[in-house]
C-alpha cells in the first residue's frame, strides 16, 4: 500500500474542497436561479395553480333585480332552484352504478349518460342537471344520505320568473338559462338587473377531497337593482283584454298594436303587441297552427323556421314597425295650423261630401256631407275636405317643418331594443298638388309613431 506524504494530503484535501465547493454552487446556483423564476418572473401563475390545488370555489348566483308596474304590481322576479353536480372522484366506487340509476331516476336523467359522467373517476367536477325544484333536491340529498354517498353537490341557484304569466312578455322580454337578459326590458336593462355572483371557497386535502367546513370562505351574493315602470298594471290588462278581442273580432292577422301614454309627460302607461307570449316560455309557439306546421319539419328546415317563427312573435309591433296613421294626423296638422296662425278655431269650412284637388278627388269617411263646420267641430268629426282646405292655407314648406319639429322623422329612444330608426315621408321638394293635401289630411301617410318618454318612472 503507498502512503502519500504530508504534502500529497493536503493537495488532495484541497482538491476535495474545491470540487465540493464547485458542485455547492452549482447545486445551489440552479436552486436559487429556480427560486428567482418562481418568485420573479412568474408568482402570479404559480400562485394561482397553488390555489387550484388546495381551494374548490362554487359559486354563489346573485338574484337578478324585479321588475314592478308603477301601481306596485310584481312583474319579475328570482326564484331559488337548485343544480346538481358531482365530483365523481369523491364517489365510492361500489357507488357509482346505484347513484347513476338513483340519479337518473330523481332527476329524469338518461341513465347511460349519467352512469358515464359518474365513471369518469378522475373528475372533481360535472354537471348533472340545473334548475331543480326543491322536492328534486331534497330527493337527492335524501339518497346522499341514506347511502353515505361523498361527492354529489346540491348548489343553490337562482331562475328567472314572471308571477303574472302571459302578461307584458313584448315589453319584458326574457332571459336565457344563465339570467342573462335576450329580449325586451331584461336585455335594456340587463347590467342594471344583474348582481354580483358570490362564492364559497373550500379547502382541500392533498387528496383532492373537501376539508372540514371551517376551512371554507363565504363571499356573500350582491342582487341586482329593482326596475319601477310606468306601466299601470290596471291600463295594462285593460289594453290587452281590449286588443286581443279585437284582433279576434277582426281575424287579424299581423297581430294587433295599442299604446296608452300620459298625454301630460307622455309616460308609457300601457304597451301590447297581441298576440303577446308568455316570457316564462317565450320559446314555445302561441300559435297552435304555426306550431304544428314547424314541428312537422325536420333538420335545418325545421330549426330555420323555429327561428323565424320565434323572432316573429317576440317582436315589438308597437316599436319595431312603421305605423301609417291615417286621419290621426290630422292632429299634426291642426297644430301646425293653429300654432303659424293660418288658422283659428272659429274659422268656417264647406264640406261637400266631396273636393277634387289637381284631378284627384278626395271624398270625406262613410260618404259624411258636413256642410259648413268650423275648424274645431272639422277636427272633431275627422272631415276630410275640411282638412284639406286647411292644408291649402298652412302649405307644404309649413307642414315638413312642423313634421320635423314634432320629431317624426327621428326614432323616439324609448327605453327598449329594436325600435325602428328610420321614417317615411316626403320632402317640400318631392310634394305635388296631390301629395300635399293628401297627406296634410292623413292620407297614406307614413310617420314612425312618437313615443317619446322612457318607460322607467
């Protein structure tokens, strides 16, 4: 055996330190450069994986705001539900066929569906069915509980209801499976209704399971605001009972349109497109016929015709379609009249039955011969070659300006989508002998209607 010299000792010793020192600062330089990288350059991402692992969060569903009728009439509200998910990780496996056909049978689920979602065994997360009734929700945690089975989750929910049924749906409109407003007042409004989710944070073990409920952090819902109309509850039933016996009467088939408005601030006081739907189904067809010629369809055929056939019925006749007023424009021209001093409301008119202007003759409703009449008892008895004359007097050059300046040639804004933008009407340049007077009087004239106050008080 060869015995090194004390010299040789204290170079190999040296050597030794130097190597270890060397592997110390590249050991340590990679554990620090790796430190620097997670504490430097990406800690939010990492902290946000960190919380993935040990945090479950389920969300707590904010009410969405009602809505109320000026009179105090509840119109929309949130209702509690329930949806039902599972963690099937959590599931016993001797469990996992009992709770697909327990489930699927309180749930009216299809239970192959069920049985597939629960054999995923390595999910902490799947939806089985949302917006259960509460008999649906007790039912599962009864079975949870008999059973001691770990895993299925009954979260409180909220849903969309209208208490008064078949009532206002054109104006409200509706709200999708996420209360998320699609039509109507829900749409307009919907940042306003809409609250802020809440949630509850539980921890979890290395295991993925949930720890005891003192671990967990409850963030309280906040409901979205309340909507006060000035729609009257009362007028409201009123104008629809009216409209929809009328559109029976008269076998309408467009659907029949009414509007009450204050005539002091011009509130909205009632609105209807009738037939109107139910916005607690706003899906389903009101028209039995129609229904059964879409159902009788299949495909892309059938799904097209749905759409067109749904689009039809949620739409706003009284804000969406161009309203030819016919005799009811006798009021704007009576107030042009009245207001450039052309006329009084003494002065004398002869009607005749009858007037020829141009060529064209214009004859007075239901064959009427008024005689002499004065402005005020023409206006009264919507005489049309009273009115005729009067338009002679205040001239085309006066009528467009007051028809712009009533504001008929500009949407009204209401408070509601889809309201049509746009007006037909002639211009001074573009009226003839013919077009002046017929229209002065209201005939084939085409305005959009003028609703010009919000409908929230």
């Amino acid at each position: 055996m060869r015995h090194l010299s004390p010299q040789q000792n204290r170079t190999m010793r040296r050597r030794a330190r130097v190597l270890a020192a060397g592997l110390a600062v590249v050991c340590f330089g990679g554990l620090l450069a790796r430190l620097c990288v997670l504490q430097l350059w990406d800690p939010a991402g990492y902290a946000a994986r960190a919380a993935d692992q040990q945090l479950r969060g389920a969300v707590l569903p904010a009410a969405r705001g009602e809505i109320y009728a000026a009179d105090g009439t509840l119109l929309a509200a949130s209702e509690t539900c329930w949806t039902i998910r599972a963690a099937p990780r959590e599931l016993a496996d001797e469990l996992v066929e009992p709770a697909a056909q327990a489930l699927s049978e309180i749930l009216e689920l299809d239970y192959e569906e069920t049985l597939e979602k629960l054999n995923q065994r390595s999910s902490n997360d799947c939806l089985l069915r949302r917006r259960v009734d509460q008999e649906m929700a007790d039912a599962v945690r009864s079975w949870c509980i008999e059973q001691g089975a770990q895993g299925i989750q009954i979260r409180q929910d909220t849903k969309r209801v209208y208490p008064q049924g078949d009532f206002m749906g054109g104006i409200l409109g509706f709200t999708d499976v996420d209360n998320a407003g699609l039509w109507g007042l829900e749409l307009e409004y919907d940042e306003v209704l809409t609250g802020q989710n809440g949630e509850i944070l539980t921890a979890k073990n290395a295991w993925g399971y949930d720890m005891p409920t003192h671990y967990q952090t409850l963030v309280e819902a906040v409901p979205g605001n309340t909507l006060t109309l000035t729609i009257d509850a009362n007028i409201q039933h009123w104008l629809e009972s009216a409209i929809d016996a009328a559109v029976k009467e008269h076998n309408v088939a467009q659907r029949g349109v009414g509007i009450v408005m204050d005539v002091q601030t011009g509130a909205v006081l009632a609105m209807t497109s009738q037939p109107d739907y139910d916005p607690n189904t706003p899906r389903l067809l009101i028209n039995e016929e129609l229904r059964a010629q879409v159902d009788a369809l299949t495909g892309e055929a059938r799904s097209a015709a749905l759409q067109e056939a749904q689009q039809t019925q949620w739409r706003n006749k009284a804000i969406s379609d161009l309203y030819e007023p016919g005799s009811v424009f006798k009021l704007i021209t009576a107030a042009a009249a009245l207001d450039t001093g052309v006329c009084t409301p003494t002065d004398t008119f002869v009607c005749a039955g009858k007037i020829n202007v141009a060529g064209t003759r214009f004859r007075c409703a239901n064959g009427h011969v008024h005689g002499l009449e004065t402005f005020a008892q023409g206006l009264a008895v919507s005489c049309n070659p009273c009115f005729i004359q009067i338009g002679a007097r205040l001239g085309k050059e006066n009528f467009c300006n007051y028809f712009e300046a009533f504001g008929l040639r500009e949407g009204t804004g209401i408070d509601l989508p889809g309201e049509i933008k746009r007006s037909e009407y002639y211009t001074a340049d573009r009226m003839g002998p013919v077009h002046t007077f017929g229209r002065l009087q209201g005939i084939r004239n085409k305005p959009v209607i003028a609703l010009e106050k919000s409908l929230l008080g």
